[in-house]
C-alpha cells in the first residue's frame, strides 16, 4: 500500500513538472495547446476569420456553441486569437500563421519556464477583468431562451 | 542571547520553513487535479472549503514546523558559545524563503492597493444606501458600468452601480444582494487575501492557480446556491441577474480582493445552466467541467 501511494505521488509530480515544462510557452502567450483548442486553430488558421456558428459547422463531430464559444475565449486570453463584433456575435481570426505560432513556440519552450509564471494576481485578476467584459451577443441570446423556457415552465408548474 | 546565536535561528527557520512548505506545496500542486475532482463529488461549500484548505496546507505546514520542531529544538539543543557558521545550503534555502515570502507580500500589496484605489474612488462617486435583502448599507455609485460587488476584508461592503439598480428587477436585486452577502458571511475576500498570502511552492513558478482558480468557482457556486435556497424561482432571478449584469457590456477593472457577482466570462454560461437546473430542495452539485 505505501508503496502504491509513493507510486502515485511520484507520477503526479512528473506529471506536474511536465505540465510545469509544457506550459512555459503560455507565460508569453503561445501555450501547448489541448485536443479541441488545437482543431479550432486549424480550422480558423485554414477558413480565416470566423464567428462560433461557422466554426462549429466545421467541426466534425457535434459540439454544444458553449463549449467552442469557451474555447475559442480562451485561446483569445492566449493571445492566439483577434475578436471583434461586427454584428451580434464575436468573429475570431487567428493572431499568427500557423508557422509563425510554431516558431515561436519553439522559440519560448525554455524561455518561458525560465522566466516564471507571472504573479498569480494578475492571472486570477483576468477572469475578474473579463468577467463583466463583453460577452457575445449570440450566447446571451441563447441564455436569454433557456431562461425563458425556464420560467414558462415555472410558471405553468405554478408558485413553490 | 548574542546575535550570531539568533541570525543562525533565523537562517535555520527560514530554511526549514522553505524545506517543508515547498515539498508540501510541490505535493498539493500536484495533486491539485485530484483535489479538484475529489471536489467536484461534494457540494459547493465543502468543496470550497476542501480546496482551501488543501491551498493553505503547505504554509501552515511550514509554520507549523518552525514553530512547534525547528525553534524549541534549537532553544534546547543548541549551545550558546559555539562559534559555528551557517552552511551554503542553510543560507540558500534561507534565501528562497525570503524570496518567496517578498514575491507574496509584492502580490498582496499591489492587489490591497488595487482595492483601496477603487474603494475611494467608489466612496467619492457613492452615497451609502440601505437596500432591501443587503444585510448592511450598501455603496450606491454613480456609473453605469455594470458593478454589483463586495468590497474590502475586514469589513465587506457591497458596491453596486445606479446601472445595475436600475436594470434589475426587485426579485433579482433581493437575491443578487444575497449572493454577494453570502460571499460576506463566509468571509470570502478574507480567504482571498489568505490566498494571496500563502507563498508559492517554488518562488516564481505558480503552481496553485489551477486549485486558486477551482476555489473560486465553488465559492461562487456557493453563493449562488446560498442565494436561491434550493428555491427554483429565486435560482431563475438570480439567472435573469446574471444575465442582465452580462448584457450590460464592459465593467469596471477589479481586483482580487473583490468578489464580483459575475465572477468569470467562461463561467457564465455554466452557472446559468446550473441555475436553470435547480429544481430541488437542496442544491445540486455541479457538473465535471
């Protein structure tokens, strides 16, 4: 049992130090990107600019526009993606060529582990400073009918 | 007790306190997911209060330590007259600890004189007003950015924008109020300053942000489940609030030391989908993200 238990707090702390390793890259910007991060790179660094809907159509398998809407959010705090509003919804271009993004991943690997992450402040002040930021016109939207739908409900349910 | 014979101590304390908050720091962080999805199975205050303990561990080890082995064995032990040096590594992990104690002290005074800026700022442009469902006066300011937050450490204020006043409607202000007083009552901007307090496991590599970030989430989860009450219509006002405050576009910069009613643009969404599923007498814990 001890031993199981060493097993598994090694692994963890390998798996943090490779994390730790992988993601000096973000400290300026150009983190390794995950699985679904990754596909919508593709896809927006091969359509160009794109809005949520357009990037979901691309998509090979089915997923909810909240879920790409997050990503595509994240990987516009990555500085990997431009976003403006043309209409109601958010049309996000990539920042970098696909080989620019390489590059410079290369480029920042040892860099960035070197240089630390920056304070811990100003990463949780992000979430902060973006939460009562601009939000896209189209997720609101659908909200907007969830709780509408909600309330119909309620209301045909009758009072609590 | 001649200086030496302290300035030694002092090395020896600093050093053990590094030695053994960095390798427990280094064990949590690690394990940080696992504290997370080991979260996710409770409900939201539990959680939040799980994951800050697992946060504040590391430290509390390391005072513990200095305290209670580090300092009464030294006191006891170590003879007064021995003209002994403090060695390379002593004085190294000495170093890192004062480093890595100044790099917290930097974050928390920058972010306690972030707060202070905006309270004034907000005192200035405020009238203080008692409203229906806050506990205590609130600070009513004259902007029309989207500002419903809670302000201060010791002594939380509410703040909240004449925007936000007017765009609610007496339902979602009354629960949006509770929200924001439940993050009060559980001392929410206190655990925050905690947090900031709480050194690193290694100066200048962060390695709690993931389990900072979880904290904040279930605090927040908490505060909405404490608002609503397991009632389905308050959960729906407190959607409707979510989504009102959201729509009123770009808000104020805020600090860390601030509990905001929207606390995270990826966030929103997931919250309100929570709200939306209430339909219970008890609150629901959220679904792995």
């Amino acid at each position: 049992m001890p031993s199981a238990v060493f097993d598994v707090l090694v692994s963890n702390m390998i798996h943090f130090f490779k994390n730790r390793l992988a993601r000096g890259t973000e400290l300026i910007g150009q983190m390794s990107l995950g699985r679904l991060e990754f596909e919508l790179m593709q896809i927006l660094w091969s359509r160009g600019a794109s809005n949520v809907r357009e990037v979901i159509q691309e998509l090979d398998r089915p997923l909810a526009y909240t879920t790409v809407m997050t990503t595509l959010d994240r990987l516009y705090k990555k500085n990997l993606l431009d976003r403006h509003m043309p209409d109601r919804a958010f049309v996000y271009s990539p920042r970098l060529s696909r080989e620019e993004w390489e590059r410079r991943r290369a480029q920042s690997f040892v860099a960035g582990f070197l240089a630390g992450a920056p304070a811990s402040r100003d990463l949780l002040l992000s979430s902060f400073l973006d939460a009562v930021g601009q939000h896209d016109a189209v997720l609101l939207d659908e909200l907007e009918k969830k709780i509408q739908k909600k309330r119909k409900e309620l209301f045909r349910r009758g009072p609590s | 007790m001649s200086a030496p014979y302290v300035l030694r101590l002092l090395c020896l304390c600093l050093a053990s306190f590094f030695l053994v908050s960095s390798i427990a720091g280094l064990i949590a962080a690690s394990a940080s997911r696992a504290a997370v999805r080991m979260a996710e199975t409770m409900q939201p205050r539990s959680a939040a209060r799980f994951l800050f303990f697992v946060r504040l561990l590391p430290l509390a080890l390391g005072v513990g330590a200095v305290l209670g082995l580090c300092i009464p064995s030294y006191l006891w032990l170590e003879p007064h007259g021995t003209p002994e040096r403090v060695g390379l590594i002593c004085l190294t992990l000495a170093f890192l600890a004062v480093a890595s104690c100044c790099l917290s002290l930097i974050r928390t005074g920058r972010a306690m004189a972030g707060s202070l800026r905006c309270k004034r700022s907000w005192q200035l442009a405020g009238r203080e007003t008692q409203l229906k469902g806050g506990a205590s006066l609130a600070l009513v300011v004259k902007k029309e950015a989207p500002l419903l937050a809670l302000a201060g450490v010791l002594r939380p204020r509410m703040v909240i924008s004449d925007a936000v006043l007017r765009s609610l409607s007496a339902e979602e202000l009354d629960v949006a109020l509770h929200h924001e007083n439940a993050h009060r009552v559980s001392r929410d901007n206190l655990k925050r300053l905690l947090l900031l307090l709480a050194p690193g496991p290694i100066p200048f590599v962060r390695g709690f942000a993931f389990l900072e970030q979880a904290w904040a989430k279930f605090s927040e989860w908490a505060a909405d489940d404490e608002a609503t009450q397991g009632d389905a219509h308050r959960a729906l006002s407190l959607a409707g609030a979510l989504l009102r405050v959201a729509r009123m576009g770009a808000g104020p910069r805020l600090s860390f030391l601030h509990t905001s009613l929207v606390a995270g643009d990826h966030d929103l969404s997931a919250r309100i989908d929570r709200l939306l599923r209430l339909d219970h007498a008890r609150p629901v814990p959220f679904p792995r993200t």
